[in-house]
C-alpha cells in the first residue's frame, strides 16, 4: 500500500519547540523514540529523532513545493526540474566536489518530487553530518548554474520524460488527470505538460524566479534522525542555515470546480500492452482530524486491497485481471480515489469495469463488516511497527507529512482519527464521494484491441 497507509501510525512522541514542550504525546506509540522541533528564525523548522541505531544518520531536506505550485500557463515540470538542477553544483560546491564528499561518506543520496513536495535526502555516518550540512546548505542558499548547464539539464529532462511515456501508465496518467481536473494544477503529472518540457531550454530566467520562490526557509523543513544529540543538530542548523532569508511568496493555487457529470476518455497505444481500465472519483484532502479522508483511506484496503473480496475474485478466481491498485493519495488540495485494474484480455475490460463500479455503488449503500474494518486497522498499526526497522526508514516515513502538516504528530492524530471510524462512517462517507457526476474512468488499450475498452463506460 501506499506510503500513507503504511506509516500512518507513527511516532505519538513528545514535540519541543525550542525549550518549550507540547502536550503530553497520547499513550498508545508505536517506537520508543522522541522527537524534537525547533523553529529558527526565518521559519526554517528542524525535526530531530534521535535513535539508537548506532553511528548512522538519515538527512532530509523536505521542501513543501511540488508540481501543485506550478500555477502559470506553459510552465509546468519545475518542481521536478529543480529535484534535478539542484546536483548541479553551488557556489562553494561545483559538481565533482560535491561527487567526491559523498563518496568518501559512503553516502546514499537521492531525490525524488511529487504533486505537493520535492525531498533530498541522503544516508551516512554521522562524523560527515557537519561536512553535509555545510555543503546542503550551499546549494540551498547558492545554487549556481548558468544557461549551458540549464540547457543541458532541461534536455536531460525531456529525455526521461520520453522514456517513462513509453510505459503505459504515465500516459494513463496523464490522460485521467487532464478528465478529471479542469482547473486545479493537480491536472498535470509531476513530469509535466510535453509542450512545457519542451520548451524548458528557452525558460532560463524563469527557472531562477521559480527556485526563489520556494527555495525558501518558510517552505523547508530538515529532518535529522539517527546517532545524533538535538542540541548539536540544532546549531549546526543554525550556522549553515540561519541566515537564509525567508521569502515572501504565496502562490494563489487555482480552485477545482465541482464535477457535474461523469468523465470518459480512452488512450490508443501504438505497440502491445495489457489494457487498462481506471475508475476515478474525486476524494477530500488530506486532514489528520476530519473523517472523510481516514474513512476512505481504510476502505481503499477493505473493498480493493488484495484482502478484498473483488480482488479475490478477479485476480486469484477468475484470473481476468493480474493487477488491481486502489490509491487515496494525501494531498494539500482533493485529488482522486481510484482504482486501476490492468486486463489480461480486451474483451474483459467491460466485465473488469462493470465489477470495479458495483463494488464502488455497494459501498455507498452498505456498510463493511466491522471484523474487516478492525482487521485493517490492526494490521496497518502492526505493519507500521514493522518497518521502522532503521533509522533511514523512519525518516523516510516521516518525510512525505512534513510537507503536509510540519510536524509527525500528524500521522499520530490520522491513526487516532482511523479509531474512531465506524462501518456507518465508511458507507456515509462513500455515498457523499462515490457518485455518478464526480466519476471519471479512462482506458488505455492497443489500437488492434481498443474496441472492448472505448464502450461506454458505466453503463
């Protein structure tokens, strides 16, 4: 499952503000260690989560800007550009220099960008924290590069963008969020509109308004978890990073109009692919308090999990289907529920929907049984104590809510609010997203069997 459901119930631990502690942290936790949160400033927040995991030490740089905060016509793809201009070197730290000190760390870094953040991190020994810090916080503060090298890396960025359409996911993609979204910037994928990217190598000036825009203290958060003690992170933060100006910019992301009607659109693919088929609706936003988006992320395991009764039908008993995924993902703004089932012949792709949308209408009507939704719950605290097994994967764990919320008390009040949900709620919640006019269902098939996949949908 995804990240979310993996890790929702991490780290009800203790939060400290400086000198000054927070509430006492709730009872039931599933790792023994604190964490700690300093604000410096300039807004700059630190989270720090000592471990007994020996010598270690997990880096994080999360930057709460993704491919949301792409708001201008024709200037899509940045947040992913940035994830990868930002190894291109800094003023005190050219590119080979910055090779060479992780390499001699032993260090393992990387990055990656979705629709609402961009995370650098990096794994090492904890003797090369003040070396790394030092070097982050040049490239942070003193990214340097000039139009060759932009050039460079902007055509590097249409190259990986050729390469991952030739899957046929990414054009699924791309195709249900274009349906779904009209307005909002969550209707284009974190690669980008093709005709944006393409047009990168001419947009050099603008690549510097979009790093000063975000590449901002306000809108970063550093996580630090292993060997280490607060008390030094915190200075080190402080030396490197304390005289970063904070920003002023707050982009004005464009609201989604209500959906009024059901969506369709189908993908032609030129060379031979199983079909897809994708049910979407669209789903609350992220929220560690309200039940709507709890509610939803506990069915998406109940009624489309590889537990569930659909997927033992289509994939273990009829053997109609070799993939079926549920996604709720967590996000600042509403995005899409939605169920991607992958066909092994055309001519089931409306049977395969047909199931998926009575399962949906189901939902809405009838409540799940109450042994199922406390064996999900169960089993999501269980495999959540199971994968903080270091100190990387916690910070990995942590990482994706810092965007969100800023702090890992929110994954404690998601789990407590996963508690408090009842089957009534999952079916209340279901009839109020679950409806004909906020769906869309989009097919992808190869050209000689797309007749199946392009019948209308939802019959």
């Amino acid at each position: 499952m995804r990240t979310l459901v993996i890790v929702a119930a991490l780290l009800s631990l203790a939060s400290v503000s400086f000198a000054q502690e927070s509430p006492k942290a709730p009872a039931r936790k599933l790792i023994p260690y604190d964490y700690y949160i300093d604000d410096l400033p300039n807004d700059l927040r630190l989270v720090t989560i000592p471990t007994d995991y020996p010598n270690l030490v997990a880096f994080y740089l999360v930057v709460a800007t993704g491919s949301r905060n792409e708001i201008e016509p024709g200037k899509t793809g940045y947040a992913h550009f940035f994830e990868h201009m930002m190894f291109r070197g800094s003023e005190n730290y050219p590119p080979g220099k910055r090779d060479e000190i992780m390499q001699r760390a032993g260090a393992a870094t990387n990055a990656y960008t979705t629709d609402d953040r961009t995370v650098y991190h990096a794994t090492f020994s904890k003797e090369d924290l003040p070396e790394i810090m030092k070097m982050e916080a040049d490239r942070f503060q003193r990214l340097k590069y000039a139009e060759p090298e932009y050039k460079t890396e902007a055509l590097a960025v249409l190259g990986e963008y050729n390469k991952n359409i030739a899957a046929p996911t990414l054009k699924l993609q791309e195709t249900l969020r274009a349906t779904a979204f009209k307005e909002h910037t969550y209707k284009h994928t974190t690669m980008g509109f093709i005709k944006d990217i393409e047009d990168m190598p001419n947009q050099f000036d603008y690549s510097w308004q979009f790093f000063r825009r975000y590449y901002r203290p306000e809108y970063t958060t550093i996580l630090v978890v292993g060997d280490v003690k607060r008390d030094e992170v915190v200075e080190m933060v402080r030396a490197n990073f304390g005289t970063w100006p904070r920003g002023d910019y707050k982009p004005e992301i464009p609201r989604e109009p209500e959906q009024n009607e059901p969506r369709t659109a189908h993908v032609d693919w030129a060379t031979p692919t199983l079909p897809y088929v994708t049910v979407a609706f669209h789903n609350p936003a992220y929220s560690d308090e309200q039940k709507d988006y709890a509610a939803l992320d506990l069915l998406s395991a109940v009624a489309f999990g590889q537990n569930s009764e659909l997927y033992q039908k289509l994939v273990l008993e009829e053997q109609k289907v070799d993939a079926l995924s549920p996604s709720n993902p967590e996000r600042v703004d509403p995005h899409l529920f939605t169920v991607t089932a992958r066909v092994k012949d055309a001519k089931d792709v409306d049977y395969v929907r047909d199931q998926v949308l009575a399962t949906f209408q189901r939902l809405t009507t009838e409540a799940i049984p109450q042994k199922k939704l406390d064996d999900t719950r169960a089993r999501l605290r269980y495999e959540t104590a199971l994968g903080f097994d270091s100190s990387e994967a916690i910070a990995g764990a942590v990482a994706p809510f810092l965007a969100l919320r800023r702090t890992p008390e929110t994954m404690d009040r998601l789990f407590t609010t996963y508690d408090t949900i009842t089957p009534e709620d999952v079916r209340s919640i279901a009839a109020k997203y679950f409806t004909e006019n906020k769906r869309t269902i989009v097919t992808l098939a190869t050209k000689a069997g797309a007749g199946a996949a392009k019948t209308e949908a939802g019959k």
